[in-house]
C-alpha cells in the first residue's frame, strides 16, 4: 500500500491539505482553525440533543419487526379458502364498535394479514383512528388499537415516533428535534472536511481505522473513519429530518411550491363539494378523520374498489377512503417499497364511475424525491432493509458522539487538582480568513441561519456567548498584568 510521505519543506496544517478537494494550501489553512472550531464546539453543545435523537430513532428503526411480534394477534390470521366482501368485513367492524365512524379500510395486503377498518371513535386521541382489525376470512374480530399516520403505526410505533419527533412534549418538544436536524449537517459536513484534509501515512487509513494507534488518535481513527462512511445517509437524514420541521419546514415547503414540486392529490370533490387538497405531509403522514357523513346513493366499497381496479390501480397494498359530503372514494395504493406503486383514484359513490386518477408517474421529480426521502427516513422506503440502515446510521452517530466526548476528555489537563474537562479550540480563528473567502462565507452563514432559522439562532447565541467569554478573559488577563510585573 502506497504511504504518503511528507513533502520536505513544508508545514504539518498545509499538508493537511492533500485530500481537501483541491483547495490551495493557504485557502484551507485559514479555513481549518474555522472549521475545527465550529466542529468542536458544535459537537460539544449540541451533541447531547442528537444522541436523544439517536438512540430514539434507533428503537424507532427496529420497532417495526418488533410491531410484528407484539401485535401478531391483530395483524396475523389463519389463512382461509376465501376472501369476504369488504362490505361484510366493514359490516362487522361496525357492529363491534357501533359508536364509530368508518373513514377508511386497509384491505390486507397477504393471505394471513387482517383487513384494517379504520375509525373516528370517542376516547381516541386527535390526529389517530380506532383500527378494528377483522379476518377477512370468517368477518372474526382479532382486536383493535389506535393507528397512527400513512404507515399505520401502532400503540408501540407510535411512541417511539413520538419519543423521537418531539420527546412527547408536543409542540415544545418540537424544538429540539429541529434544532438536531438543524446542526447535523452541520457536524457531518464539518467533520468531513476536518477528516479529508488530515495528513496521514497510509491511504488506507482514510477509510479503515488506523492501525496500531493508541489513546486519543485510535480514538480520532475510529471517529473520523466511521464517520467518513456514515457521512451522507446522516447529511441525508438531517434534510428529511428538516422537513417536518416547524420553521425550517416551512421554508422548505415554499421552495417546493415555488418550484412546482408540490405533492399533487387526486381530485376526489363531487357534486360542488370540496375535496382533495395539497400541502405537506406530517412526520407520519398522517391524514385522518375527514368531514360529515356521504348522505345520498352510494354503490358501496365493493364496486367502488372494483372500478379502481379497471382504471389501472392493481396494487395489493391499498388504502380506501370512504366519501363524506361532497367528496367520493379514493382509492390508493399505499406500497412505498421499491418500485413505488402510489396510483390512486376518485369513485363517485353514486354512479361507481371513476372521476380522477392519478398516477405516481405523473408527480413531479421534486415530489417524487421528496416521497422517496420522507419514506426513507420513515424507515418504509425499501422495508427491511431501510430499516437495517436506518438502524445502522443510528448507531454509527451514537458511536461518533461517544467517541468525539472522549477525545475531548482526553484533552483535559492532567495534572489539575480540580475538575477539568478538555481544553477548548482556541479563539480568532475567523481573522485568519481573508477577506475575499470571509465575505461569501459570511453571506452563505446569513442566508443559511435565515432559511433554517434554529441553527441562526443558536449560532447568534453561541457567538454572543463566545464573545462575552473573551472579553472576560481579557478583563481578568489586564487585571493579573500588574502582578505579573511586580513578580
């Protein structure tokens, strides 16, 4: 294996340089102190938010097989010789839960799933449906839960989902998940630049850890290696994360809009009334509930899924929307595995004719990638394995958090007799810029902390912060002067 060797004559910070996307020596010597800095401290602060995040979305990912187990009794029956009308299963449904509204069905999506009939219901909570699950087979009632989001996450799902959006503190909790999501991009990129522009002997220790290291630089090894590889599913993960996000959500939102990448919705209004509509969807999706009653003909669930079925939406995993006033049935398939299958159309429930489809070939590249990130991040993308890497990613950034307090602990000074913690990156880094790089990087900081609004505002105060403690040090170091001198 090739080593590179270090070139004569030449600084340690400007050999750092080697891997740093070719950026001139000078450039990135003054950058480096900059982005050591932002890293460090960035990692030191808000690390203790993205573990939280971690080690929640680490459950989160693996509670989707646990969901299986927990709740086999209501997903799971015994395979029979055939299936009843949808009808007859939504018939029971309501008979066991008489003071419900149905609002949807889920038909099973294998021979040994139940049919999911999804209600409004007293006692369960805003935003959630009552899921009466029933046996396609004998119309038997194997149990019901409260369902949550386009996913359907039960009662153990749904907690962990919660635990991990907003610590079940609701809209306050809210802020520090935005503000995770908001600096690890920032972490990520940072440590990425730190880590390709560090001088090292073997090339191979770019990717693996290096060998034979000891204390703090096997430390440093491991970190800057997995984190070289966990890199762009966490930058990833960060820019979906942003989008359920209160502030920087919307702002995502509006770029979307603007662009014309706007999730389109089948157009579902009948007879005057208001139906379908846009916008973004939740961190589960989730659009429940749904206006009165439909009052009037109806040609019933059967026909109207039948008449789907001839305009092209064949898909197994379906979900149905029952009509309310103005508004017929949608049906849509609801299989987000590769390749997607999202066709979905509108049943007038009076005549059973189909009056608008829409296909998920037709959405814009915008939205389709938006699908594709939201799904991934949700864990639901490419099943098992999604999951497998959601996992993956979660704890590749607790070991990087764990790692990185370490190397900081290492840094402390040993020999004091009191508590100490690691020594800090020294401050003025920013005046080593020139002003030809300072003055974009501050005009891309602005626009930034503008558009993600939690990241500027920490960062002000950071600042602020930082400030206040230089200038304190300066006022103690002016006050020990005189001391100094009469020594």
């Amino acid at each position: 294996m090739a080593i590179d060797a270090p070139a004569e004559g030449r600084t340690e910070t400007e050999q750092d340089t080697a891997a740093a996307g070719g950026a001139p020596a000078s450039v990135w010597t003054a950058l480096r102190p900059l982005a050591l800095r932002i890293h460090f401290y960035a990692g030191l602060l808000v690390g203790p938010l993205l573990l939280i995040a971690a080690l929640s979305g680490l459950l989160y990912a693996l509670s989707f097989q646990a969901e299986r187990i927990v709740y086999r009794q209501e997903l799971r029956v015994p395979v029979g010789d055939q299936v009843l009308p949808l009808s007859d299963q939504v018939k029971a449904a309501q008979d066991a839960r008489p003071d419900g509204t149905v609002t949807a069905v889920w038909p099973g999506a294998e021979d040994d799933a139940s049919t999911r009939v999804l209600m409004s219901a007293p006692g369960v909570d805003e935003g959630k449906s009552l899921a009466v699950f029933v046996d396609p087979y004998t119309a038997e009632i194997r149990g019901e839960l409260p369902s949550y989001g386009s996913s359907g996450a039960l009662p153990l799902r749904t907690w962990l989902d919660e635990l991990h959006r907003d610590l079940r503190l609701g809209e306050f909790g809210r802020y520090y998940s935005e503000l995770a999501a908001s600096w690890l991009w920032v972490v990520a990129l940072g440590g990425l630049l730190l880590w390709l522009g560090r001088r090292r002997r073997a090339k191979r220790d770019l990717l693996l850890p290096e060998r034979g290291a000891t204390g703090r630089r096997k430390t440093l090894s491991w970190h800057g290696s997995v984190g070289l590889w966990a890199v762009t599913g966490l930058v990833l993960l960060s820019a979906t994360g942003l989008t359920w996000s209160r502030y920087a959500g919307e702002n995502i939102g509006a770029v979307q809009d603007q662009l014309g990448g706007a999730t389109p919705v089948v157009a579902a209004a009948i007879e005057g009334g208001s139906g379908g509509g846009g916008g973004h969807e939740g961190h589960e999706g989730h659009g429940g509930g749904g206006g009165a009653a439909h009052r009037g003909a109806d040609v019933g669930i059967d026909h109207a899924l039948k008449s789907a079925r001839t305009a092209g939406v064949r898909g197994d995993r379906l979900a149905i929307t029952l009509p309310t006033e103005g508004t017929g049935y949608v049906i849509k398939e609801t299989d987000t595995t590769y390749p997607v299958h999202l066709d979905s159309v509108a049943v007038d429930p009076a005549s059973g004719v189909v009056i608008d489809r829409l296909q998920f070939d037709d959405y814009p590249l915008l939205a389709k990638l938006t699908r594709y990130g939201i799904d991934a991040h949700m864990g639901v993308f490419l099943g098992l394995a999604n999951q497998l890497a959601l996992a993956a990613l979660a704890l590749s950034l607790i070991l990087l958090i764990v790692w990185g307090y370490r190397m900081w602990w290492l840094r402390r000074p040993t020999k004091a007799r009191t508590f100490a913690g690691g020594r800090p990156i020294p401050r003025g880094a920013w005046r080593r810029i020139p002003a030809t790089a300072l003055l974009p990087l501050t005009a891309a900081t602005v626009f930034i902390g503008w558009f993600i609004p939690l990241l500027g505002v920490s960062l002000l105060v950071f600042l602020a912060f930082d400030l206040a403690l230089g200038a304190l040090a300066r006022l103690r170091a002016r006050g020990q002067a005189p001391d100094r001198g009469q020594a």
